[in-house]
C-alpha cells in the first residue's frame, strides 16, 4: 500500500508509549536537548537548515560518543524548488599509502592513523552560507552554552561513554576532554567542556576557516606531528566541502534519492530495485516471504557494495551501472524463496553517528548526518580544542588493486548517509535517515518498505523491531523480533542470532519526517533518546 493512494496506517503493532508527532515545523534527532536547539532557531525565524545545523552543532556537545567537531558529515536539502546534496567527508593525508599500512592486515580504528581531515565544520559553513538564513554564531550559540554552562549526561549517552573510556582511554588527549579523575560521566552528572564552547564560538566567528587554516588548523597539525601523524597543515588547507548532488532510484511510487559514492547508500538503492524485481509486496510486511526477501536483496547488494565500491572518483562500475534495471533484474533472479542464499558480487555493465531531519513551513526539509564512526571515533583529542577526531581511515581497504585500497588524498568508502524520498511528480516527499555504522543501508531499506510500499506511520516503522545481515547466511535480529517469524527464517536456512539488547550502534536509531499537504508527521527512535519537536 502506497500512503499516496490509501491514506496513512495510524496503527502501531509495536510495544510504544509514543505517538506520530504533527506540525508544520519540524525537528527529529537523536538527543531531546538537540532536538529543542533546532525548533528555537526556527522560532527565531530560521529555516529548517539553521534549525538542522542548530541541533547537529548541539550534538557534538550532548552526544559526543556519537559525533564531534572532528567528525565527517553529508546532507540532502529540499530548498523548496530543488534537491542539494552535499558530501562533507575528509580525504586521507597526503603521506598515505599502502607501505604506510604494510604491517597491518586491516587499517587502524583508533590513534593517529585512523584519522582523515574532518569535514563536518565545512559542511555547517557551506549549508549556513548558502542555504541558511540566520548567522552561524546564532545557530552555533545552544551548543555553545551547553558546552561552557554544562548539562546533565542522559542514560543512553553515559553507557556509551563508559564504552568509550574502556576502548579509547588511553588515546592522546582522550581522558583529558572527556574523563573526570579518569571516570566517564554517569547517568544525570553534570558535564561541561569549556574548551570545546571556545573552539565552537571561534569555528562560527571565522565560518569554519580557522579550523582549516587558522590557530586550530595549526593545533591540529602540530598535535598530530607529535603523535607521529600523517595529517598536516595542508592537507586540512585543501580540503572542501563538495555540492554533489544525489542518486536515485524509483520505488514505491517515490523516487528515493541518496548521496553518491563515497557514501553507501548505494546499497539501500540497489536493495530496493532489487526488492521491486523480485515482487516486493505480495505479502503482509512482516510475513515471512516479505522478511526473507528483503533480508537477501540486501545481502546481494551489499555483495556488490564490498566489492565495487570506493571514491567516486576510483570506481570502475559506476551507480548507473550497479542500478540498471537489467542487473538489478539479473541480480534479483538470483533469490529462491525457499532458502537463504550466501551471494558474491557480481559484475555489472561498463565501466557511534548521530542523524538530524528538519523541515519548515515554507517547504523546506533536511537530511543531514555527522559521525565519529565508532563511538567516540579515533580517540585523539586535540588538546585544549575540545576537538574528538573520527576514524573514518578505517574504512579504506589494504587489498591491492582494490578501487577502496588505501592511498593519499582519496575518500575512504562510508557508512554514514542521509536519505529523501520524493514523490513521482516531483514534489518532496520525506526525509529519513537511521544511524548505526554498516547497518544504515539496511536501515534505509527497511525505512523506505514500512513507510512508502506499506504505509506505516513514521513512528511505527521506527520503533519496529529491526534485522541486519552479518554476513553468509547470518542475520541478526532485535529481541522484539517475533519467534514464530525467527523460527520460519531458520527453517530457510537463515542463521538467526537474536541480540540479547537493542544495541544503538548495532540496529541504529531513525529519524523520519514525512510531508503530509500542508503539514508534517514525524517519528523518532527510543532506542536513542530520540525526539520529535515541533509547531
């Protein structure tokens, strides 16, 4: 069922205490505190870019284990007449390369050598300059005071946090910004980060210059050549944000629009096409065909996705050549109903994350996503910056000859990735996206099938327990997920581990908002502390 054509499912199958929220301006994300810094620059008279910025900014400060001034970011923009996509990720240094890496049998996840140049900052300058319409030291200004005046430390964030310590405890500069007499902050302490309120207020004075080539370009360059770091002050002067625009792909009616390469949402939309081919839709969305289906077109994508995806500009198979009506046909006919299959690529024609959707009442809707990686990312904390560094390097490849192989001044292959969804005429439709590492393409797909195909509400398909592949035949599953529909998936050979807790990194955290004539509905993930504002 379409939501165009039969009107919106308002049932809510699944154990919740929260409704869909309505309204003509919008906020959706991952922290409360985030959430009500996006709906005041909106009050103010911003848009919805200042109110995304607002609580994407917010959320290096409240959510550090999952986002930080040293993160990566990208964005898709309605602007009320067209689409914007943005790719704000960071290349590697220049002083990579494969000899660099020649000890080790996968590249590094924490320390110096993880770290490509991070792009969030430029991303806030470039969405604030061109698409904004209220300063960045505004919009910048609720992060500023929750870092300098403090706030109180969620549940969510403080287990998380301790994660973190455990991990990345001993990484240069770590325990100094985010431990207190070496103990992570507990539930409902008290946190402040002074050092991070002035690298903020100084990031906004400058939009973003400084922190490319100024005094904390500089801090950062020395920091690393301390700690034996490739990074220096060149390669933060070159970087840029680019305007990319997007991908797409029908389905559903919509037209699901995604960042190109090097982002993965290549993968939702080759799941989805693959989905479409095979006869999505014949049965209840959570009957076991539908399940089944689902689960291996995206194993088959995701087979595609590892072995031929990279920077753009190192592809030898392209997205229009991966999203073919006639591979993705081929591709699909490779699915039997009857059991789970453990697919390789095949070969086409020539050649911790936090999640922010906002719209306004003049038609404007944003996606927009920034993330450390893995938790609090590298580790490394430029000191006295309040500055946590991802480790995005990770997600480069040391097989020779592969298009993702690591070398210098190349995009690493990404996990994280905003999502929209238009309609057929080409109006907006929705903003969507779900955190969670490799898990946000099987989270985008599995939004795109409850939303768009079967017209769940978005709060619905949010708290709807979720599945992710994990490679051969294995498929794991939240514990909210139904036994009778777990045992019909092993009896097709599906290898089903159900995960003893919801974990926020393993099945991800929605945030959707979805146009609705005149007005919005919105959802928001609890397994995240999740809100949906709005008037």
């Amino acid at each position: 069922m379409n939501t165009t054509d039969k009107g919106m499912d308002w049932h809510n199958p699944y154990p919740s205490a929260r409704s869909a929220v309505l309204g003509q301006n919008m906020v959706s994300t991952s922290h409360p505190l985030a959430a009500q810094a996006g709906l005041r620059m909106l009050q103010a008279g911003g848009n919805a870019v200042d109110a995304a910025l607002a609580a994407a900014i917010t959320l290096t400060v409240v959510e550090p284990t999952g986002c930080g001034i040293g993160s990566d970011a990208f964005a898709i923009v309605w602007d009320g007449k067209e689409l914007h996509g943005l790719n704000a990720s960071g290349r590697s240094p220049r002083g990579w390369s494969p000899d660099r890496f020649k000890d080790h049998t996968a590249m590094p996840d924490k320390g110096w050598e993880s770290v490509s140049v991070p792009g969030a900052v430029s991303a806030w300058a470039e969405l604030s300059s061109k698409l904004g319409r209220l300063s960045l030291e505004q919009v910048a200004a609720p992060a500023i005071h929750y870092a300098r005046d403090g706030f109180p430390v969620s549940p969510v964030i403080a287990r998380l946090w301790e994660l973190g310590r455990q991990r990345l405890g001993d990484q240069p500069g770590f325990a100094e910004a985010f431990l207190r007499d070496g103990k992570a902050p507990v539930a409902g302490q008290w946190y402040q980060n002074p050092d991070q309120a002035n690298t903020l207020e100084r990031i906004a004075a400058t939009q973003g210059r400084d922190f490319y080539t100024g005094e904390l370009a500089k801090r950062i360059a020395d920091f690393s050549r301390q700690h034996g770091g490739a990074m220096d002050e060149q390669d933060l002067a070159e970087h840029c944000a680019h305007w990319c625009g997007t991908i797409s792909h029908p389905f559903a009616q919509s037209v699901i629009h995604e960042i190109p390469p090097n982002g993965q949402g290549l993968a939702a939309l080759m799941a989805l096409g693959i989905m479409e081919q095979a006869g999505i839709g014949q049965q209840p969305l959570d009957h076991v065909d539908t399940v089944h289906l689902s689960i291996e077109a995206m194993k088959l994508a995701f087979a595609d996705l590892y072995e031929h995806h990279a920077d753009l500009e190192h592809m030898i198979h392209h997205p229009e050549h991966l999203l073919d009506p006639a591979y993705l046909r081929e591709r699909a006919a490779l699915i039997q109903m009857d059991r789970a299959g453990d697919p390789k690529h095949g070969l086409p024609g020539p050649s911790g994350t936090v999640y922010v959707t906002a719209a306004d009442s003049s038609g404007m809707m944003v996606s927009l996503i920034q993330s450390n990686y893995m938790g609090f990312g590298s580790g490394v904390v430029v000191p006295g910056t309040g500055i946590s560094l991802q480790n995005r390097g990770h997600g480069f490849s040391l097989r020779p000859g592969h298009v993702n192989q690591v070398a210098g001044g190349k995009r690493p292959s990404h996990t994280i990735i905003p999502a929209f969804a238009m309609n057929a005429d080409g109006t907006p439709q929705m903003s969507f996206g779900v955190m969670g590492g490799p898990f946000q393409s099987q989270g985008h797909m599995q939004m795109a099938l409850r939303v768009l195909l079967y017209g769940q509400n978005p709060q619905a398909a949010a708290d709807a327990p979720r599945w992710r592949v994990t490679g051969g035949r294995g498929v794991a599953v939240e514990p909210t997920f139904d036994p009778a529909l777990v045992q019909a998936l092993r009896e097709r050979g599906h290898e089903v581990l159900v995960e003893p807790g919801s974990g926020v990194f393993a099945f991800g955290g929605a945030q959707l908002i979805l146009r609705q004539g005149n007005h919005y509905v919105g959802g928001s993930d609890p397994r995240k502390d999740g809100q949906v504002v709005a008037y």
